[in-house]
C-alpha cells in the first residue's frame, strides 16, 4: 500500500469524512483541499496598503496588475523593489499563496502620455507592429479601454534582433516584472483567445476574416511564440491565460499552466447568460483538461457582494468541479477582495470527482471530506432528501439559509446552491 492510500484509510479511521471514502478529484487522487481561493486584482493600485495587503493573503492565488515604474512615495527606492516589498509582504502573511503579474500581448496603448508603456509604443512604432487595415488605419476592438490591436503574427517584419512583438514583449515583461521579482509565480495572460477584428493580417493589402484557418493558425502561433519565450527566460514561471475559448486547438492543448474563465456569470455576455449553465460547466470542464499541471483554473463571476443567493449559485457551481472560485464585486470591478461566510468552512478533500450527472430531482452534488455541495441550476423550485449527519453551516450574512441546523431534506430556488456541512467534520482554522 502506497503512503497516499494509506493516508486515505487513516482519514477514514479518524471519522474524518463521516463515511469512508475515496479522495479523489477526477481521474485520480490528490491532495487537494477545497474551497480553492483566487483573486483577480489588477484594479486599484495601493497595493502598498497593509490592510489590502491582509485581504489578498487570504486567497490561495492572486493577480496583481503593476506598471512599469510603480512606486508609491516613500515606499522604497526603486519601482522593482517597491513591486517586490508587496509581493514579499503577501507571503509573509500566506507562504503558501500563489502570486501572478498581469500582462496581455494583444493589444497596447497609443498614448504619448503614457509614461508606463512609452517603451511598448516606441517599439510598436519603430518596427511597424501594429495590426492596419487596408487603409493603413490601425484597427481596436474594445474603444472603451483605448488599446489597439498588434499584428502578433510572423507576417510582421522582425526587428534587427530577429524578434517580432512575442518573443519582444515576453522579453520586456520579464525585465520589467519577473527576472528581478523572484517571488512572483504566475504570468497572467489576459486576452487568450482568436482574434476579435477585420485587418490585413497577412500584409497582402486585403482584410482578412478573423475566422479564416490560416488567420487563426498565424493568432495562436503568435501567443504561443510568447509563451515559448516565457518559459525560456523563467522556466519555473506558471502561465495562466484569460481564455473566452477552451484552449482545445492543437496550438494549445496543454500548453498553459491554468486558464481564467472572466464573468461566467454576471453579466448579459456572460456564457450562462448567454448559452445557459451547461455549456458554462462544459467550458470550465475542458478548460481543466486542455491545460496542464497544476492547472489553475480560475471560476470568475461578478455581482453584488450582498446577492448571496446569486454568491452560493457560482460558488457551489465552481465547487462542482476542481478549480478556483473567483467573485467580483461589480461595483468596484478589480480592486476589492469580498468574502462570504461560506470561505470560513472548509470542505477538505473532494470524497468524489466532479460529477457529470445531475444526482436527483436535477439536483447537482459533490461530496467533500467535511461536507456537501448541492447546486439547482433550474428555473424551479427543487426539493430534495439528504441522509443524517447533515447541517446549514452558521454564518450572519444569509442567516435564513445558513442558520446552524441539521437537515434531512433540502429546497433550493431557481438558480441557487447550498454548502451543507457534515455534523462530526472536523475544521480546519480560517485562512
């Protein structure tokens, strides 16, 4: 008997699941412990602030969004060592805390203003990178962030170093972020996904459709010319990637350490909006298996802070499979941690992989070592039996839901989920 599986059948013996059972998460073992925590804050920059700092150690990962040249008054001498003292101090608080560094090679300011990316946009000049349409006009997707978008394809001329914008991007984030910040782990890639405009692509003096195989060929060998030099310069870096697709291309099946998977829910272009939970939890599904070990998946979705119903319907969703739950709060967008009193109780490991049938009554569940996940993905009212051994947790912010009691029976609304909590479990402390 191996040291994992005996350490399966001493958990047993101590009770601590309540009823004997495999850990599992998907096809095999692990030792994994859930809820798994991620922050998205590339908001607000007063990272230098204490309290902030508290807040984000409470996550397991965190992306943090630094510019170039980053440094609050007085904070320390050098942007790098201003960057470094907050990655530092995070770690100090969680050593165990994952930290990632924002970056995107899509698009890029044009702003003489902009002092941060001067660099970016004198090289974009310089070496003609950015992507023109037919009248040689540069072309934008998304106005209301004022970037343009950057021909990332071997189409581009190379520059005197025989680079084009990955290899030199990839290159210039780790100068500026990564090769003097050891302490980071994480190469946040925002924007992982086909190409979103009209433009002459391949420079032969006709605009392109963006779905044409050899365009979207040329798009993801572009990203992943980015990547490759990622990993030659800090080989022990993790890359995540925003992806709006599953990351199933050839290009790209396992080639990232984990995916973000922005707004599943929230808004009227979220993909449960829009195409309804299943092809939601088919995405979030594929997107574990398309990336490699360790495979951070971040389960994003955005709301209102105090909308528990609509927390515990995208947390209890996200618990169905093996990523980690991020939540937004809407009206601060990226700058904020909010925290739930569901994040206190912690569920252990997976006693089941995620699974891939309702259970009952269209009734979703997942089995943890310390408790249970029911999910009602329906527009109805759902009404379902449990076995002994069953209560609400306690917390004050639903307190009509999470009231402490024991349950034999459970009744979800339309679009809701529930974290119920095994009588005997044993808890581990709060983050």
């Amino acid at each position: 008997m191996d040291r994992r599986a005996l350490k399966s059948l001493l958990i047993c013996a101590l009770g601590l699941f309540g009823a004997c059972g495999q850990v599992a998460s998907g096809a095999g073992e692990t030792t994994a412990t859930f809820p798994r925590l991620m922050g998205m804050n590339i908001g607000a920059k007063n990272y230098e602030d204490a309290d902030y700092q508290k807040d984000l150690a409470r996550m397991d990962v965190v992306i943090l969004g630094f510019y170039r040249g980053w440094r609050p008054d007085g904070y320390a001498p050098t942007a790098t060592l201003a960057m470094r003292k907050v990655v530092k101090a995070i770690k100090a608080l969680n050593p165990k805390i994952l930290i990632g560094q924002y970056t995107i090679l899509s698009v890029a300011y044009d702003d003489p203003n902009n002092a941060a990316d001067q660099d970016k946009r004198d090289k974009l000049y310089a070496s003609k990178w950015w992507l023109l349409n037919t009248a040689g006009r540069k072309v934008q997707w998304m106005p209301r962030y004022r970037t343009w978008e950057v021909n990332l394809t071997t189409w581009s001329q190379a520059d005197a170093s025989g680079r084009r914008w990955p290899q030199w991007l990839a290159e210039r984030e780790h100068a500026v972020f990564f090769r003097d910040i050891p302490e980071f782990d994480i190469v946040y890639l925002d924007d992982v996904g086909p190409p979103h405009v009209t433009a002459d692509w391949n420079l032969d003096g006709k605009n392109d459709d963006r779905r044409d195989p050899g365009i979207l060929s040329a798009h993801y060998a572009g990203h992943l010319a980015e990547w490759n030099r990622l990993r030659e310069l800090a080989p022990k870096l993790l890359l995540v990637g925003n992806t709006d697709n599953d990351l199933a291309n050839p290009q790209w099946r396992g080639q990232l350490d984990g995916g973000f998977l922005e707004a599943q829910m929230g808004w009227d272009w979220s993909l449960e909006t829009r195409a309804g939970w299943g092809k939601m939890m088919e995405r979030y599904s594929a997107v574990l298996k398309n990336t490699r070990p360790p495979k951070i998946v971040g389960f994003n979705i955005q709301g209102s802070p105090t909308d528990y119903r609509f927390f515990r319907y995208g947390y209890t969703s996200c618990l169905l499979d093996d990523g980690y739950f991020s939540f937004t709060d809407k009206s601060r967008e990226y700058s904020s941690v909010p925290w739930f009193d569901e994040y206190d109780h912690k569920l252990g490991y997976a006693r089941s992989g995620p699974p891939t049938t309702a259970w009952t009554e269209e009734v979703w569940r997942r089995d943890f070592q310390n408790g249970v996940v029911l999910v009602n993905p329906t527009g109805s009212k759902k009404t379902v039996k449990l076995e002994p051994g069953l209560r609400r947790l306690a917390g004050n912010q639903d307190p009509a839901v999470n009231d402490g009691s024991a349950v034999g029976q459970v009744t979800l609304g339309p679009k809701d989920g529930i974290v119920l909590l095994r009588q005997l479990a044993v808890q581990e402390p709060s983050r």
